[in-house]
C-alpha cells in the first residue's frame, strides 16, 4: 500500500497521492489528473495543492491542508455546492468533489502519518524530516499512541522500541520513506511493504535467536493485570509507558509506604534500581529503606526484584512466564539456582548512562522520555532449553 496521505480519490479508481509544493492540475489533456471522457471538463480545470509546513512536523493535530482552486467553464462542486471560480478553497477529510457537471467524482480522505525515531544520527534525523515534509507527515520525539512507524537504521531494544512492538507499529529502515516518495514522484507502483525496510538487529546476542519483530496482537495486553512497582521517580517516568502501553498498572513505592500487602500481590513486580552512579549516590536512609523492601521479597518466598531490562524482554519474546517473573529466579546455569548479583560498567557514552548489567552481554538501548536521550542497559537474557521458539 502506499503511504496514506491526503489522498484524492475517483469512487470507483485508484487513489492520487500528493506532495507538498507541488501544484496537480486537472483536466482533460497533459494534466497530473487526467479526466477523459467527460465534456464537461476543461482542457485545465481545476488546481490541487497541499500545503505543510516544518513548525507543524511535530505537531500531528496540525494536518496538511489541501486546496483547491476552479478555472473551469462548467464548474467543480464542493458538497454539491459550486465553487467561486479562481477562488482558492482548503478541503477538509471527507468532503465529495465533483469536476464539471457529470460524473467526476472524488473524495477526500486523509490518514496520518506520524512518525518517532531512535537511535538515529544527526543526517538520518535531517533526511527524515525532509521526506516527512513533503509526504504530509509529522514527527514526535516521544513514543505516543498516535505514532504509526518507528525508524531505526537499526534495531536496538529501546523503550520506544518497546512501546512500537506493543502497539504492533512497523519499525523501517529511514530509506523507507525516501523511496515512497520517490514513487510518488515517478508515478510508480510503491516500493513494498513495511517488511522489505525492517532494519537488522543491532543486537548481536539476540541475532542467533529467533527474534520476531512483526505485528502480534498478544503485545498489546503482554502486562495485563500485572503491577509494576518502582522505587524511584526517574525510572518510572522512563518506563512506565511501556508498561501501561502493554495493559500494566506502574505505581511508585514511597518511603513512607508501609503496607506489605502490595508486595504480597501476585502480580507485583519490583522493579529493580541496579547499582548505577545514581543510586550510589543515594542518601543513607534511602539506601536502607530500598535493602528493606528487597528483604521483604525474601521472606515471602524468595521472590526477586525485576531487573528492567526484562521489560523489555518480555515484550520482545511475548512471555512474562520467562520474564517478568519474580518467583522465576534467574542463573546462567539453571532456572533454579541463585539469583545472580548485577555487574557493574564504568563506561560511559555522549548523552548515555550505562545501567546495571545482568552476566549475558546482550546490549540495549532504553531510551528516557525526554527527546534525544537514551539510556544504555546491558540486559541479561537466559538461554532456556526447554523453550522451543520465541514468538
């Protein structure tokens, strides 16, 4: 399918898809719309533009405005009603256009196209919004629920990433979008669909595993009925989409909480601080009362405190009997033995924190809700024998 833009299109026919900056003339002879077979129309009767500017690529409730001017001698009707000749008139999603006085008749429909980006430099970012521009379509810094693509060069475990998978949102490679354009232009078929432009897996521990990154529904409700507890403000701003995204409730545990029960809560799950530069700065008490509520764990059968990254992994594998599971205490040897203790990295990158890193070095990105910051976790992945496939 083509990229669903303001689209124009015969009742009956294929759909006109149009660029912004470019007038479509139409008519009855060398027009971008041509319309045979009908003597009512002029040799140049009517003008389509689209207009879209850069200040409204990030805002999505902004659409491209497409209008239209008549020069015709019989006239083009709007909702039945005749238009002002030579005057310009914007079209709105839905209206009927009727060029000349029989049966050239159009509509007017429009899908969004609004895109968010990961991991992608500054020239992909550029080259991006360019095409964007022209197609009619926006781009978010954040993951929303408005989002229709994610665009990676390649694939690394973000929580956009993530929050892409849930919503079974297509992840493409940048060029996707250059070449629909370049098909629109050339007036040829379109350039495949969204699998043709899927980016590799940047991700080498993952690539030996059968990863599946196409649309599953059973994303959609991955944490349904589950509670994730944080332990601190920062981590659950930065993940709790993922979580509420997929069907999760995400709470914040405060040092004034004192109620076991929420602990108690089958379905609970403590997320994990790890031993990163901000919790080694954390104040004493604090420290105390995070050790305490890990000793809680403990005494009500062993339970574990959720290393974050499996939030992600259990939306990558669509299970949370593997991850997400705090009575499934994880070891490189067996799914039985001790929990194993966070390793810590020292290594840092531009605008990167390295978080807690479990023993398998698989390395992904869990990018902040705030624009242009990711954040480096290297997440621990168990390779379990008694699982046949990964979905």
């Amino acid at each position: 399918l083509w990229i669903t833009l303001l689209v124009f299109s015969l009742f009956t026919g294929d759909p006109y898809n149009f660029l912004t900056g470019t007038e479509y003339v139409v008519g009855r002879k060398n027009c971008a719309i041509l319309i045979q077979d009908d003597q009512s129309i002029s040799r140049a009767h009517a003008v389509l533009s689209v207009k879209h500017s850069r200040s409204n690529l990030s805002q999505p409730h902004i659409i491209p405005i497409l209008t239209i001017k008549d020069s015709s001698k019989y006239g083009t009707f709007i909702n039945g009603e005749k238009m002002e000749n030579s005057q310009p008139m914007d079209l709105k999603w839905g209206d009927k256009v009727t060029f000349g006085v029989f049966n050239s008749k159009y509509r007017v429909e429009y899908e969004p196209l609004v895109v968010s980006s990961s991991c992608l430099n500054g020239p992909e970012k550029e080259s991006l919004n360019q095409a964007l521009l022209q197609l009619g379509g926006h781009v978010l810094g954040n993951w929303t629920g408005k989002c229709t693509h994610l665009v990676m060069s390649s694939v690394k475990i973000t929580i956009k990433t993530i929050c892409a998978l849930i919503c079974c949102r297509p992840i493409v490679l940048p060029e996707y979008f250059n070449e629909q354009l370049k098909c629109i232009q050339q007036k040829t078929q379109p350039a495949g669909s969204e699998n043709n432009f899927l980016p590799s897996i940047d991700e080498p521990s993952l690539k030996s595993r059968s990863v599946d990154l196409s649309a599953n529904e059973n994303r959609k409700k991955i944490f349904k009925d589950k509670v994730f507890l944080f332990l601190n403000a920062k981590q659950l701003k930065k993940l709790s989409p993922a979580v509420t995204l997929g069907g999760g409730e995400a709470k914040l545990l405060k040092e004034d909480f004192n109620d076991q029960s929420v602990l108690e809560n089958p379905k609970a799950c403590v997320i994990d601080i790890g031993t990163t530069d901000s919790q080694l700065s954390l104040s004493d008490p604090t420290q105390s009362w995070t050790c305490s509520v890990f000793d809680v764990l403990q005494r009500l059968g062993n339970l574990r405190a959720i290393p974050e990254s499996e939030i992600g992994l259990a939306v990558l594998y669509v299970s949370t009997e593997m991850y997400c599971n705090p009575r499934r205490c994880l070891d490189s040897g067996n799914e039985t033995g001790t929990c194993k203790t966070n390793i810590i990295s020292q290594s840092m990158a531009v605008e990167e924190t390295l978080l807690p890193a479990p023993t398998l070095n698989i390395t992904a990105y869990v990018t902040n809700t705030e624009p242009q910051e990711e954040t480096l976790i290297n997440m621990h992945l168990i390779a379990d024998t008694h699982q046949k496939s990964f979905i």
